[in-house]
C-alpha cells in the first residue's frame, strides 16, 4: 500500500494496492450504505489498517470521506484533514457529505480544504452518491491510469471523465451542454470553485456563474 494512505507513514501491505476492478475499504465502512452500494459496483477489500484513508483505489488514489455527523459535532475531521494532506501524494480526494443539515457548514470545510489545504474536494448528497463517484473513478482507471481528474493539475483532456460532469451538471441551472462548456475552460473541480465570477461569467453568462459561485460557497439550491 502506498505510504501516503497509511497512518503514521507506515504501509500496511509494502507495495501493494487494490487491483484493477477493485477498491480498498477501510474495516469500519463495513455493512453501510457505502460498502452495500459498492458492492454490486466494483470488488472491495476490506482493510482494518487503513489509516487516515477511507477507500483507496487501484491506481492508488486515496479518498477520505467527511461525513454529515463530522461536520454537525465538530469533531476532529479538519486535524484529520491536516494529516491526510502531509501523508497523501497528488492523488488524493476528499469527499463530504453535503445534507440540509450538515450545508450550513460546507462553505468553511470547502474554503478549508481547498484554499488552505489545496486539495480536492466532491459535495455528495449521501453514502449512495459517495459510492457513484467512487464507482466512476475504477471506471475511469482504464481510461487514464494513476491520473486524478478531481486534481488541481488535471489537463484539459480530463473534461470529459464522468465523475467530474456528473459533479458539474448537479450544479442547479447547470445542464450538460454548460458543464462541459465550463470543463473546457476550468478543467477541474479545484479550477472551477477558484475561478472568478468573471472568469465564468465569460463561459456561461452571469446568471449561470452565480450558480456555479453559489454551490462552491454556501450551495443553497436543491
């Protein structure tokens, strides 16, 4: 397993990572909705030392996921956070759990994670979701293997991953025909919450920018 999804920089398995098809899951996700969604998806190997890590993909790309209960208790999700990002390599992704009750906190873990951490980051609406983009990025491995398309440095030629349009079309106002316009210009979710509202205004026209500014801040639509 790669040191960068390990606690304490140590690997659990030296040099090893899930096969192609598979994902790594860490022991506590078993028998929830995440792992039951999963299952009928893609191979899963549970691991009981995962780390900081929640899932890790064959390509070892590492995913920590913040949950609605992080957010709402305050616990230690963002000294989590901190350490997740000294161990992980470029190719890593963090994904929360966006709910009417935990988005009255999504702006500050976004800002946090983002602007201070420089990671990437996917709102999802529950497990269910979670396991959809996990779903596409194994799908996405044999299309360009060991690349992160939620990755700052993503080039343009990751506009079309399914992952990253899904993400994009779920923007409200936002179709399919001005995600991909926007993917062309910001090619990933990190260039495209950091763009500003002239910038995608100049892709999309001024009221699709403040739907696009509004679901990276406080997203209050549905």
């Amino acid at each position: 397993m790669n040191e960068s999804c390990v606690r304490g920089g140590t690997p659990a398995r030296p040099g090893t990572s899930a096969p192609p098809g598979h994902v790594l899951i860490s022991e506590k996700w078993r028998g929830t909705q995440v792992a039951q969604a999963l299952s009928g998806k893609v191979r899963l190997v549970f691991e009981e030392a995962m780390g900081l890590t929640d899932f890790q993909l064959s390509d070892r790309m590492c995913l920590l996921f913040i949950t609605e209960s992080d957010q709402v208790t305050g616990s230690d999700y963002k000294r989590r956070l901190v350490r997740f990002r000294k161990k992980s390599a470029a190719n890593s992704l963090v994904l929360v759990e966006l709910t009417p009750l935990s988005e009255q906190y999504f702006a500050d873990v976004q800002a946090f994670v983002v602007l201070d951490l420089g990671m990437a980051i996917v709102p999802v609406s529950g497990q269910a979701e979670a396991a959809l983009v996990i779903a596409h990025l194994v799908a996405d491995e044999g299309k360009s293997p060991g690349t992160n398309p939620f990755s700052p440095s993503r080039g343009a030629a990751g506009s079309g991953d399914a992952a990253v349009l899904d993400c994009v079309t779920h923007i409200p106002g936002i179709g399919r025909v001005k995600a991909l316009a926007l993917l062309e210009r910001f090619p990933s979710l990190h260039a495209l919450s950091t763009a500003s509202d002239e910038q995608l205004a100049i892709a999309v026209g001024r009221g699709a920018a403040a739907s696009v500014r509004a679901f990276f801040t406080q997203r209050t639509g549905p």
